[in-house]
C-alpha cells in the first residue's frame, strides 16, 4: 500500500488516467465473465469437462454487447502504443528499438505462463497422463493467448499504421471498417476465405482510434527534441510501477478537413452519436441483417462475430465508445480521489497476469474440487447452477490472488523496463531481428491456438509451437539486452 501511494502522489496532472482505468475495467470484466458462464460437466470417462454457459442462455446475448471488451483493450492499446512510440521518437529513438523495448511487458509474463504450463505437461505425461487429456488442459488454460495474436501484430504494425493516421487521420480506420465488411460477404456468401483477414483488420479499426484520441491532447515534437524521461506505460499498454508517463509533446495541431481530421470527436455530444450511430447500426444488422446478436462464440451460431471481428461487432464498438466519452467526466473526477487511483494503478501493475492465469486457476479449482469429490456439475442456468455462482467466484479469485501473488512480479519487473532506454539507432540486423522475433512469436501462438484440443501432445502444446516461441522470445530478450545497438 505504501508503494501504491507513492506512485498515486508521483503521478503527473497531464496522465489520462481514464485508459488506465479502461483497461483494467476490460481484463476484470474478461476474468469474471469467463469464470461466470463457465459450466462444468463430465465426458463419457468421467473426467471434468467444460464449456460456455452462453448456449443455454439465449436471454443473455444482448448482455454481450457489453460483456465484450475486447474493443476496449484495442482502444487503450493505440492509445498507449500511440503515447509511448511519440515520447521515444522525441528523444531520438527508433521504430525498431521501440519495438524492442515494447516486447518486453508482454513476452516475459507470457513466457512464464507457457513455460509452467509445459513443465507441469511434462511431468503429467511421465506420471501416465492421456497425451489427449494433456493437450485439453493446456488448451483451455491457454485460450486466452488466442487475442495477444491480434495484439502483437497491432504492435508490430504500430510505426507504419501511427504514420498512416498522421497522414490520412480517421479515414483509416473507416477504410478498415469497410475492408472488415467485404471480408462478412465471404463469411454470408462464400468464399470464407475473404473474411481471414477480419482478424487483423477489425482490430486495426479500434486500435487506430486510439491514435485519434491520443492525438486530442499531443502531437509528436520534433525529432531530437529532449524530453524529460518519463517511464512508460508496458508494451500491452499496462502501466508501469511507476505511472509517471506524461505525453511527450505540446498541444496538438489543427485538424484537416473531413474524414482526414486525426482527432477523435471526445466531447458529450460526440459521445451521444457514437452511442446512437453504434447501437443503431448494430441492431440493423443483428435483428434485420443475418448477423448474430451474441458477440461473443457461442458453438450454434451461423459464425462468431468475434472471431474474426465482424460489421456488427464494430458496430457495437462504436456504442461503447459513446458510453466510454458520455462517461469520460464522472470517471475523471473519481479517479482525483487517491484511494481510487491507488486501486487502478495496483490492476495494472499485475493486469496482463491476470488475464493470463484466470483460466489456469479455473483448472486447479475444478482439480482440486475433483480430487476430494465435492465438484458440483449443475445444468447450466438451473436455481443449483446460480446459486453455486458465488461460492464459485469467491474460490476461484482467491486462487487468482495466489497464482498473481506468485507471478505477478515477474511483469511488475517488466514494467520497469523504460521504452526509449536507448536512444542509439540500431543496425539493419538489429531491425530485422527483432521483426523475425515478433514472428516467431506470432507464429508459435498461431499453431497453437490452431492446433485442436483433442490432438494428442504430450508437452501441451505442439513442439514446433514451442521450438518457434522460444526462439522468437529468445531473439527479443538478446536485443533487449543491448545487441545490435550503435551511439
């Protein structure tokens, strides 16, 4: 608690700390929803299983529209991505070592999720443990690796796409917009292969308007201007231990004319259309287009608006957005009050471990409960069914706070790390690099999220997931330490 006062004293007027607040909202919402529509059952073996409540709760898909954050995440990361590439440019930095520094975050917390999962396979599968089930439990605890995908490649793509949007502003995003809904005409009319790349487009859309609304309040200085060093938020966008960053530039120039502005519309009124234009739009799609209302998968459904990111789920994007500026004051004024801010700032020092390990304490509860023979498996909304909901929760967040407890320094210690460090401008080598190391990585949690979860695999996941995830983190750590560096 001392330490999270100091930080809430240390922290400068000019921090939105609004997205910090968004973002930790976005993850605990994601925990607590996995956890809430969780059913468990038992296969033909008897051995636990489990799937989503979401089938059996037709009522509930409306509810998703706020349930999925996803958007949210997107929104804070440009801002942050956004924030964090400016303020190293001012003092000289590099795409590429930008890149370097902001791996750090997000692989080391990663890396440790995968390498304990592995371990533990490992040992399983010499005690005589199924390679089938094996793989079952790895797949379910690593689920959540399916969005950092997404993320990474955003991450990677951020130097190109922030130029892109001081260039052509809002019209970049609306462009990706219209690219995601040809991509749903593969989806409705074939072939489905026009809609892959909605993966990576849909999300674009919402991480580009996180640039628009950083560039509300900065603009980049020049190059080679000094700044004072300020430490940065983390390369997923959580904050670092010590949440001082402040933009890195003055106020931001006038727009352009048009769709070509590069400035979000923040203020209430903006907020009422995104919120009309948003929801408008996606009933018209959902109750009279043949896009699904739920936004989040569910197995009979005609596809999943999620994933990929459809029409309807930017759509409902855009609502949030509307609630997010419509709600944008209240929050501000809230988040003066230290206590408040403390807590914010104690999330995100810990937020991508969260989201991480939610699912694996789901595994050690069932497994623990399974042990003992006290595991209920009530059908999904029965009076049974809801009434276990909160021991359920209670049980699985204490677990949580163990696993965070445990693992949590190892991104608080990340945190530490200052993008912009070193200002020296790398070697080619070191540019191609650190492009091959994000690959790597991308590629390996690709496999694995495509790998089915029947496959048997002894270690968990596919060996050649593993070999690439480990080469691709091994490449960003060497550089990270300073290699390929010239100045």
């Amino acid at each position: 608690m001392r330490r999270l006062r100091q930080l809430a004293e240390h922290t400068p007027a000019g921090r939105e700390r609004y997205v910090d607040l968004l973002r930790a909202l976005a993850i605990t919402m994601v925990v607590f929803g996995h956890w809430t529509v969780t059913v468990i059952g038992r296969d033909a073996a008897g051995q636990p299983t489990g799937h989503s409540a979401l089938g059996d709760l037709r009522w509930a898909y409306p509810l998703t529209w706020l349930a999925q954050v996803m958007p949210v995440f997107f929104l804070v990361g440009g801002y942050a991505n956004a924030a964090s590439l400016t303020r190293l440019r001012a003092r000289g930095g590099d795409a590429p070592g930008w890149l370097i520094d902001r791996s750090a975050r997000l692989v080391r917390p990663t890396s440790t999720l995968l390498l304990v999962l592995t371990a533990a396979a490992a040992v399983a599968w010499l005690l005589g443990a199924e390679p089938t089930r094996i793989r079952e439990v790895f797949w379910f605890a690593t689920i959540p690796l399916w969005f950092l995908v997404a993320y990474l490649a955003a991450v990677v793509l951020t130097p190109a796409m922030y130029a892109l949007h001081r260039r052509l502003g809002l019209a970049v995003p609306l462009v990706l917009v219209v690219l995601v809904g040809l991509g749903d005409l593969g989806r409705l009319n074939g072939p489905e292969e026009l809609s892959y790349g909605n993966y990576l487009l849909g999300w674009l859309a919402v991480h580009q308007l996180g640039f628009a609304w950083h560039d509300t309040r900065t603009v980049p200085p020049p190059a080679g201007r000094a700044v004072p060093p300020q430490p940065a938020t983390g390369p997923s966008g959580q904050t670092a231990p010590a949440p001082a960053e402040t933009d890195a530039a003055g106020p931001s120039t006038p727009d352009r004319p048009g769709v070509r502005r590069r400035r979000l519309p923040t203020s209430r009124r903006a907020g009422l259309v995104f919120l009309a234009a948003g929801t408008g739009a996606a009933l018209l799609l959902t109750v009279l287009g043949p896009w699904p209302v739920v936004m989040l998968k569910v197995p009979d459904e005609r596809f999943d608006n999620s994933a990929p990111p459809s029409l309807a789920l930017l759509a409902v994007a855009a609502g949030q957005l509307g609630v997010i500026l419509l709600l944008r004051g209240p929050a501000e004024r809230l988040l003066r009050r230290t206590g408040p801010w403390q807590l914010v700032i104690g999330v995100n020092l810990v937020v991508l471990t969260v989201f991480l390990w939610h699912l694996t304490a789901a595994i050690l509860l069932i497994g623990m409960l399974d042990a003992v023979g006290t595991l209920p498996a009530p059908a999904a909304g029965t009076a049974t069914w809801w009434a276990w909901r909160v021991p359920w929760l209670l049980l699985l967040s204490a677990i949580l706070v163990v696993l965070v407890a445990i693992f949590g320094p190892v991104e608080a210690r990340s945190g530490r790390h200052r993008t912009g460090r070193r200002t020296g401008r790398g070697s080619p080598a070191r540019t191609a690099s650190a492009v091959a190391g994000y690959a790597a990585v991308v590629a390996a949690l690709l496999i694995n999220s495509a790998t089915p979860q029947q496959t048997p695999e002894p270690l968990g996941a596919p060996v050649p997931a593993l070999v690439a995830y480990l080469a691709g983190a091994g490449v960003l750590r060497l550089l990270r330490s300073g290699w390929g560096t010239r100045g």
